[in-house]
C-alpha cells in the first residue's frame, strides 16, 4: 500500500470519526449513548467514507460537507453491521475484535441502537450544509432506496434465504444478491460528491459498480484465504455452510483474476478527472489487496 | 363520534392505504413485500396519518404531498411497532388482532421489516412533489429527530429500563419518556400540514404537546379499562407489571380530567384556523373517547 495512499486512508477515517462522535456529543447523554457509540466508533476501514470524501473531492464539494455525508453512510452502516450480528440473523459475538452490541449489553439493544444509526444517517444528511437542498433530498432519497426494501435489507433477506435452499446459487444471484446487499451502498458512497456538486454522476457510478462487485469478490477471498485475528471476526462461515460464493463458483485464481479486471475498468473510468481522481483509483486496488 | 367525523377518519385512512399499498406495489414484489405488507397494511386508526393530512388541508397544501407524508408517518410507526412487538423487547404475538410479523414470519424477517419501513419512510418523503426543498429537508430531518435516538428510540429505552429500576417513576419522569416514546411523531404528524406550507408551526405544536400526553393518558386508561379483543392485543400489561402509569399516579378519575383539560386547551390553540381546524378538534376528542 503506498504510503500516501495509507496517510489518506487513516486522516480521513480520523475526520469523519471525528464528526461521528461529535455528532453523538451535542445530543447529549443517556442510555444509548455507550451502545451508539461501540457500533459507530469501533474502528473499521471507513472505506465508504473515504468513496464519499474523495469523490467529494473531486468536484470541491466543501470539506465539512462531504465529511458529514461521510458520517451518515458510516451510521447506516453500523446500524447494518448491529442488527446483521443479532443472534436471529448472523448471530456474531465478535466485531473487529470486540463483542458486539448485543453481546456487550443485551438484544433489545441492539435492535435500538440500529434502529437509532439508522435515524441518525437520515438526519445527519439532513444537516448538510453548504449544498443545495435538491441535491441534499437527491442524496436522502438515494441512500433511503439503497439501504431499504429494494437495496441492502432485501440483499440481506435474500443471503438469509439462500442458506436454506438446496441448490446453491448461480453466478448471476450471487452477483444480484451481492449488489443489494453491499453494492447499493458503496455506490451512494462513490456517487455522493457528484451528485452534492450537481454533476453527472456516470463515471463514478461506474466506478461504483466494478469496485462494488471486486469487493465482494475479495470478501470470498478472505473468507478462504484471511487470517481471522486480523479480521476480528469469524472467518470461513460461507464454506462451512455450503453457500456458493465466487470463490467456490469462479475457482480462487479466476475470482482473484476478475476482481483485478474490475478495479481496472473502474479506474479507466476515472480517467476524465485526471489526478484528482487518484485516491479513488488508489482506494479501488486497495480493496483487492486488503486482508481484513 | 359524530358521524362526519366517523367518515373523515375512515375515508382518510382509506386514502392513506392506498398510497401505501401503491408505494409497495411500484417497488415490485419479493420476499420483502408480504411482511412488510402485513406491517403496514393490517389496518389500525391511522391517527398519525389524520393528523398530518388535516393539519396539512388547514393550509391548502396539495392533497397527494399531505397522503405521501401521511404515508411516511405510518411506516416509521409501523417500524416501531413491529419492533416493539419482537421477543426480545415487549414480546407480543398480537397486533391489531393479527399475528406479529416474527409470529407470522419469524425474527430476522421481523427484523428487516421494520428497517426497511424505516428506510421506506425516508424515501417517500424525500420524493414529495409541489413542496419547497428546503420544507421537505425540515421534514425529514424532523422525522430523524423524532424517531431517533433523542426521540421515539430514546422513549423506548427509557421504557425498557423502567421495568427493571426498583422505585416507579415519578410523574415528571413518565412525562418525558411518553413525550419521547409516542409524543415527538404525533408532534411531528401535526406540524407537517404547517412545515410544508412554509407557515408558522407554533399553534400546531402547543397542540401535538397537548393531544400527544393526553392520547398516552387514554392507553393508559385503556389499559385498565380496555377490552383485549377490540383492542386486537394484550392488556393490562402495566398493572400486571407493577410499572407507573398516569392512571396509578393520578388515580382513574383524575386521569380523566387531566386528559380533558389537555385536549380542551388543544383545541383553544387552533382558534386561529376557525372552522379550517374542525378535523383537528374532533380528532383531539377522539383521542380520549377511543375504546381501543
């Protein structure tokens, strides 16, 4: 990872942690205060920050903003990971390293702190400032239609519902289901400084879709391949359960191969813009190369 | 119930359904439909709905924008409900005479159903038509507050842990976690008609503060008096519970006149609007004379 790449990566997950818990602060304290912050302020990549930075960047959309956007898709994808971990859905005790939020306090909880992440995504976006409120209800509007019914929770019911069927998925589910899943997000994060500079959001929206699908290829990968300390949770769950992944469906050479094809083209995409494009690019490979 | 009012409340609850049995149906259909369907669509009085809808007509909003946010309150409540009713916050297999969507389904697609109804909630109204931006942000980010995590999710919380602290809570106590737990969406449904006409919120609200305590007074009532099958769920929970109410705190009678003095003195506040405030006053009584 070169090192500049790595510099960005770590100030602009202090910034938008930085905003995070900032924003948990001026709301005061009570009992959702601990709970909120253990599943927004425990670490992570901050990778979907760092696609709604940098593509903010881009087009100078104001720093405070895109941070802020930043901090919304954080918060829904918290609220994502604590109920994924409740113990009727994934049922994990372990997240980066520490015991989830139902494990730390209690179920009921859990579901609380979620459904408040989930809020607080709403109106923190809600809050930006220095963007014409058009685009502001653009981007609501499309994070409320990646996260809901038709994005990330019907791409959760559908893995759910895959663990029960007898006949594994195909290719193509798996890349239908994936896309709802954690496609429909990444590509708000990449998207969102196009749309709050009011510019065509094609090229990244591109972008988005390759990166999106690499992603998840790589998650296979790790889910083979990945040391489960380093990833701070558990590990080879898909191969244990029998599910198709693109791994058992691609072989571990072809996955590694088509992932390397998607950060390609998803950077080809980016050539219009240049070097301001160049943490998006930088960003892309490191999503294949990442171990955890 | 006089009968005008009998046909404003059912044919304004009709009008709602309708937006939301449309809303789901343009979405398409997949395993997310049916649950979310029997969430939102198994009746109920609609009350947040009425009130956003003639708080709206007060000041010649557009019919279809007041449906669409009428239809976005029903989904964040119906969110709550189906949350709520898990076993692992106020386990309920019934509601509304039907079984619970964990009862019906199970718990992860209880789960994802009340996180999708909220997303759902947040995308219509972001879709809302011949309305300001900028009032539809104030909306949204008044929705966010009010379902969140210093709102409705903070009342829950609250609820919670009064079941388990050993001294009942004190009337000031009670009055904060209802205001929070039921009384900042009824706020927030009776402020909408005057937020999307640009106007002036302040009658409004004193009102929704009113109507908002005293329509918990009334379940608390109901919960003593009630009868369980017009109800279409379990009563006297509270009692059986040894949890504080108004009605253990005031005593029955002056429960009664506590919540007549409140919706009386919501009323006087709408003098402003003369006759345009009708549907607001009968609703106001309503709240109180309600057997279920």
């Amino acid at each position: 990872m070169p090192q500049d790449f790595k510099t960005l990566l770590a100030s602009t997950a202090y910034d938008v942690e930085q905003v995070l818990a900032g924003a948990l602060l001026i709301r005061g304290y009570d009992q959702m205060t601990d709970p909120m912050r253990h599943a927004v302020l425990n670490g992570g990549k901050r990778l979907r920050a760092f696609l709604a930075v940098h593509s903010a960047a881009i087009f100078d959309v104001p720093k405070d903003a895109a941070l802020q956007a930043a901090a919304a898709i954080e918060c829904l994808h918290a609220y994502s990971l604590v109920h994924d971990d409740l113990p009727c859905m994934d049922n994990d005790d372990l997240r980066r390293g520490q015991p989830t939020v139902h494990v730390k306090w209690d179920d009921a909880t859990a579901v609380l702190t979620g459904d408040a992440l989930q809020s607080l995504a709403f109106e923190l976006l809600s809050e930006l400032l220095h963007i014409e409120p058009a685009f502001v209800l653009q981007l609501i509007q499309g994070l409320a239609r990646s996260s809901g019914m038709q994005g990330m929770v019907l791409g959760q019911a559908q893995d759910i519902a895959a663990e029960t069927v007898n006949t594994p998925l195909t290719l193509e589910q798996i890349t239908a289901l994936q896309s709802n899943k954690t496609g429909a997000l990444i590509e708000w994060s990449a998207t969102a400084g196009p749309i709050m500079a009011g510019h065509d959001i094609a090229p990244l929206h591109f972008y988005a879709k390759s990166i999106g699908l690499a992603f998840q290829i790589q998650d296979d990968i790790l889910d083979i391949e990945g040391d489960a300390k380093l990833a701070g949770k558990r590990l080879q769950k898909d191969a244990q359960a029998g599910k198709a992944t693109f791994v058992s469906l691609l072989g571990m050479d072809q996955a590694k191969t088509r992932a390397q094809d998607l950060v390609n083209q998803a950077c080809d995409a980016l050539s219009t813009y240049g070097d301001r494009a160049k943490p998006m690019r930088q960003v892309a490979q490191f999503i294949i190369n990442r171990n955890m």
